[in-house]
C-alpha cells in the first residue's frame, strides 16, 4: 500500500508543481483558461501559492510529518473541487478533464493517505 501512495504522491507533487509554476509564469492557456471560466487575473498568483503550498505538504508528508501531507490532500481535494464547479457554473466543459483530472488525482492521494496512515 505504501508503494503505491508514495508513487501517486510523487506523481501529484511534480504535477502541482508542474501547474503552479505555469500559473506563476502566467503561461497563455493559464490567462485563457482563468479568463473564461471568470476566474480575475489577479487571483492567479494567490490559486498558485495555493497549488505549490499543496505539492510542499504533500511532499512534507513523505518526509515524515503525516499530518501536513493529510492537510494538504484534503486541501487540494477542496481546491480541485472548486475548480470543477467553477468550470461547469461558466459552462466551460470542453476542459473540464483537466480540473477533474486533478480532483480525481488528488482524490486517489488522499484515499491512498488515509489507508497507509493506519
């Protein structure tokens, strides 16, 4: 059980990562994106900060301080949960993959968590 959460785990913290900094760099589908779904330019840095604070504690949890990892699963769950309804609230279903995509990995992680945890 452990193998398997360590390789998801490893698995979201590249791809929140991977994100985080696309969004610091205000990569051109992140500003598309954002902009249709009604998502303020200037809430990109902070959703960001949210993502890369996500894969940190994730990555601090395999590090040996659970409770963060825990913390930041359940964050990113919240976090990718909002972005799927904010995506079908605008209409915007042809990417909708994307942000599910990202629930669902973050949903597995912290399933995978929870069971290695007891």
């Amino acid at each position: 059980m452990f193998t398997a959460y360590l390789t998801l785990a490893i698995v979201t913290i590249l791809i929140k990562a991977g994100i985080a900094a696309a969004d610091f760099a205000r990569i051109p589908f992140v500003l598309k994106n954002s902009a249709e779904v009604n998502v303020p330019q200037s809430w990109i840095p902070p959703l960001a900060s949210l993502k890369a604070a996500g894969a940190a504690g994730l990555l601090l949890g395999l590090l040996g301080i659970p409770l963060i990892g825990t913390a930041a699963a359940v964050g990113l769950v919240l976090f990718y949960l909002g972005a799927v309804i904010t995506h079908v609230r605008a209409r915007v279903l042809y990417n909708i993959a994307f942000p599910a995509g990202f629930f669902a990995l973050a949903v597995a992680t912290l399933v995978l968590d929870l069971a290695q945890a007891r």
